[in-house]
C-alpha cells in the first residue's frame, strides 16, 4: 500500500514538473537569443583600440620633420594635360649668313659665349667690299663738288651773272651726282655694311677697306660656328652661315594634342609645365595649329614659356597641364595632407594638445591641391608633408602608449 502511495506522488510531481518546465524555457529562450545577437568585440576590428587624437610637442613635430598647411580658399583648375617638348622661340634664332664673297680673317666669338646685338663676330677680307666702299668714296667725293658747283650757279643766277640754263644744268649735275652717291650707299648696305660702319669709311685706314665686319643681329647665345679661319665664304658654291645664335630668354613649348580634345584648346589659354626632374613654369598657348599630323592625328599647339635664367633647355621633354576651367574653392589642402584610415579619407588637424584625426570628403584635384567638401573648416591647420607619420602613430593600439 505505502509502495503505491509513492509510485502516486511521483506521477503527481511528474505532472507538475512538466506543467512549470515549458515556462522557464519560455523565460530563458529571450535571454539565449539576446545574447547571442549580442555582437561580440574583435581584437582585429580595425576600430579596436584606436584613437582619435593625441598630443605631439611642437618639438617632436620638428623632429618628424612634418609640416603644416592652412586651409584655406582657392581656385581649382581643370587642365588637360599632353606631352610636350621645350623648343627654341622661332623668332628668336638667327642664322647670321654673309652676302659677298671672301676669307675668313678673324673670329673674335666662339660656340658658347653670349653676344650683344650689334657686336662683332668675324671679320671677312673681300675684294667685292673693297670695290664697294671704293665706290662709295668717289661718289661722296664726286656729290661734294658737284653740289658744291650747284650751290655757286644758283647764287650766280641769282644776281643774274649766269643764264638760267647754266644754273638749270648744274642743279641736273648736282641731283643725278647725289643719286649715285645714295645708290653706292645702298650697295654697301646690301652687302651687310651697317650705318656706323658707312659713316666712318672716309676716315678708316686704307687697309681696312678691303674688311667687312659680321655683327650679331640678335642679343643671345653663340650655339654654332660653321667656319674656321681662312674659310673661304660666300657665293659659288661656299658657305654662307657662319654662325647660329638662339635668345633663350624665351622658349617655346611645342604640344601635341588630339583631335578629340582639341576644340577645348584655345589661344590664351594658361598651360602648368613640368619636367621629369620636377621643374615647373607657366606658360601661355600661342598658336593652336588648324591642320592634324596625318599619322598621330594630333595637333600641333605652341605656348610661350619666359626662361630668364636659361633653366628650360630646348630639348627636355615636359608634361603640359592646359586650364580649361576654373572654379573657387570653400577649402583647399595640399594633398600631401590626405591620408586613407579604415577605407576613409581623413586628415590630421592641429590641435593646442596635438593632433585630431578628421574624416573629409574630397572634391576635385588641381595638381598639388585638393579641394575639401566637408569635415574641414577654412583656417584650420593640417598636417601636410610626412603626415603618414600621424597615420602610423594613430594605427597603435591606445594600450602600446
């Protein structure tokens, strides 16, 4: 009896344990299921550990050589940017080349050295110049008398000492005299004998007539010397150039452009040039070629480049940024300044403790400047160059200080 009456009570706690069983599981299901959507922190998040800013001295920032750059308003340019190629300025070459014949006898210039317009670079011995300033003498000789006699008749004729026809004949003498003397002149002059040269003829030495003087045309740079002394120069056959002479103070920037972009080129126009040592200029287009180069399909576009101190030498290869659009920027940074952290751009702003790692949204680019949307404030200061050292220094684990 007492054997039944336990096997009873048991079925009845049975019952009971699983009538009270389903709610706790009810109860405790919520608290699993919370737990486990509750995401669990990854030593290896990129974010894990990081900081936002830290202090830095303004003697450790030296010593890490990092500088800094405020920003600022400015104007960002778009440019189209082709090859190119550094030229001699056309007008700015001369060929200096002799109009007579005769022999090398002096060279007082040599390749390399710089000349003045005007100065001496050879001196040619010629019997053709020699006949010439001859020539010249007589008739300036002749022109003095006859104007002379001209002068006297008129007087005469004025006190009716002389007939009308004798001073009519003498003033006849006196203009065809003063014509030959100007036609001698201007022989001279075709042969290369300037006005100063002209001028001191009747005092030179005898032995001079036979000389002609070559000048420099031009102020520039002596690059070509195509005789020696005794050279034998002038027609038949002989050579003619004697020297080339280049003003680099100017150069040309000769640009190839394609059809496509080419109606975005006009004259006027502001180009950046920059050479593979990292030499920039700024040059202005000049020319914009109307015909295409019938194997690249390219055009030929010229810019005027100002070269002072002969830095731009004919030859170099450039790259050539051409401004097609300019627009004012709210901020701009060098973009040495931007810095990419966890897939975002950001850039690290000076603070009174150090600096402050600030994620920006980037605009476009203008060369050595980027425009910033939003995320900086114009005045603010950023680190610039050798700002990757802020990168590395924010990438450690706050507990590695």
């Amino acid at each position: 009896m007492k054997r039944i009456f336990l096997l009873a009570a048991g079925i009845a706690a049975g019952i009971a344990f699983a009538v009270w069983v389903p709610g706790v599981v009810t109860t405790l299901r919520p608290v699993a299921d919370a737990k486990k959507e509750t995401p669990q922190r990854d030593a290896k998040t990129p974010s894990a550990g990081r900081r936002h800013s830290f202090a830095m001295t303004d003697e450790r920032i030296k010593l890490a050589e990092i500088e800094l750059a405020k920003a600022a308003p400015g104007d960002i340019v778009t440019r189209l940017t082709v090859p190119g190629t550094v030229v001699p300025d056309a007008d700015r070459v001369a060929h200096v080349s002799v109009k007579l014949a005769g022999t090398v006898s002096e060279l007082r210039k040599n390749i390399g050295d710089d000349v003045v317009k005007g100065e001496v670079l050879a001196v040619l011995e010629s019997r053709e110049v020699a006949d010439a300033k001859s020539e010249y003498l007589a008739a300036r000789l002749a022109n003095e008398l006859q104007q002379d006699l001209a002068n006297r008749d008129k007087v005469l004729w004025d006190g009716r000492a002389i007939p009308e026809q004798q001073h009519i004949k003498s003033r006849n003498a006196a203009a065809q005299s003063a014509m030959r003397f100007d036609i001698a002149r201007q022989k001279l002059m075709a042969l290369g004998v300037d006005e100063k040269e002209i001028s001191e003829i009747p005092r030179a030495a005898e032995g001079s007539l036979r000389q002609q003087s070559i000048r420099a045309p031009i102020s520039g740079r002596l690059v070509e010397r195509k005789v020696e002394l005794g050279t034998a120069v002038g027609r038949d056959n002989l050579e003619t150039e004697l020297f080339v002479i280049v003003d680099l103070s100017k150069v040309w920037v000769e640009l190839s452009v394609s059809s496509a972009d080419l109606p975005l080129v006009k004259e006027r126009q502001g180009v950046d040039i920059t050479a593979r040592g990292g030499q920039t200029g700024k040059a202005q287009i000049v020319f914009v070629s109307p015909l295409l180069d019938k194997e690249t399909r390219a055009a030929r576009v010229v810019a005027a480049l100002e070269n002072p101190d002969r830095a731009w030498r004919p030859g170099t290869f450039v790259t050539a940024g051409i401004a097609l659009a300019r627009k004012q920027a709210a901020v701009v940074v060098p973009a040495v300044s931007i810095q990419n952290m966890d897939g975002r751009k950001v850039v690290f702003v000076r603070t009174a403790e150090g600096f402050e790692k600030r994620d920006v949204d980037l605009g476009e680019r203008d060369g050595s400047l980027i425009e910033v949307l939003s995320g900086l404030s114009s005045g603010e200061t950023v680190a610039a160059k050798n700002s990757f050292s802020l990168k590395a220094e924010l990438s450690k684990p706050a507990d590695e200080d």
